[in-house]
C-alpha cells in the first residue's frame, strides 16, 4: 500500500474507532468482543484500503463490515452453546462508555441497562435495522445498502423490532407499578 494511502487509513481509524466502537457493542453487547469486532473489520478495512479510494465512503463501508463480522460471530458454532446472562452483573461500572458525559452516564444508568436488555432480545437483522437507524441515525437507503437488503425490508424490520421493544416496555411498566 502507498504511503498516502496508509497515513489515509491510519487517519480513518482514529477518528472513527470510537464510534465504531460503541455500535459494535450496541450489536453484540460485550465490550471485549466489540474491541474484536472493531479489530476484525479494521484489519479488513486495511486489506481493501486501496480499492475503496477516494470515491467510496469509508464510514459506511466500515459499518458494512462490521456488521458482517458480528454476523459472522454469531454463526459460529461455539456460540450456540455459550449461554449469555442478560442482567448487568451489580459491580459493572456504567462510565465503561468511553463516549459517554459522566454526569449523563449515572442518570440514564438505568434506562440504558433496560434498553440493552431489551435489545438483546430481538432478532439479529431487527437488532441491526434498529442500531443502524437510531442510534447510528442511518437513513432508511443507508441501512439497506449496510444489510444489502431493501428500503422495504428495513422499514418492515424497524416496524416490528420497535413493536416487540415497545410490548416489553409496556410490560415491564406493568410489572414496576404492581410492585
């Protein structure tokens, strides 16, 4: 690879690890797998460097890749039989966002936990529609061409991820006002 090229990646990977950071774990849920996932894509990133050049967005290819290693993760044998407390263990420490103010960390502590929780139950592809749309801020035409699907596939999915968040919502509601 050029010199050019590589003080372009390196740049890259510096400003957008962080971000992809944090989507990787809004995908998998675990902050060391979400560092190998990162690791993963940037070292395949490096290897198609040179084909993307300056025409292709690297953010967006980035986040293809990403997801398509997360999805790869996931269909890996040994993940079948590992079995994944959903519960956030009572010493872990909110702060372990690095993108997070610590001020805004300890009030919506709670709030993320459930929405994690939440996330986790979800189908893989609605779980990916919905980090990409919402908290990615994707438009509708660039999640489908991150999941190479259709403009209709990922409303459809949005529709019924939302659906299934917002009936796990109403019944923890439920649960938290009979207690």
């Amino acid at each position: 690879m050029r010199t050019s090229d590589e003080d372009r990646f390196r740049e890259f990977a510096r400003g957008h690890a962080v971000a992809l950071r944090r989507s990787a774990y809004l995908l998998c849920g675990d902050w060391h797998l979400a560092d190998d996932l990162v690791q993963t894509m940037l070292i395949k990133l490096y290897n198609a460097w040179p084909r993307i050049g300056r025409r292709h967005l690297p953010v967006s290819y980035a986040r293809k890749i990403l997801l398509r290693c997360w999805l790869d993760e996931r269909r890996r044998p040994w993940r079948w039989v590992e079995r994944r407390d959903v519960e956030v263990p009572e010493g872990a420490e909110p702060a372990a966002d690095p993108a997070a103010e610590p001020a805004a960390v300890h009030d919506a502590a709670g709030l993320r936990t459930e929405l994690f929780g939440l996330l986790t139950v979800l189908a893989p592809r609605q779980r990916a529609v919905l980090v990409l749309r919402y908290f990615e801020a994707l438009s509708v035409e660039e999640t489908a061409a991150a999941l190479g699907c259709s403009a209709g596939t990922v409303k459809s999915q949005a529709s019924r991820g939302l659906a299934v968040l917002r009936a796990r919502l109403d019944s923890a509601a439920r649960t938290r006002e009979t207690t």
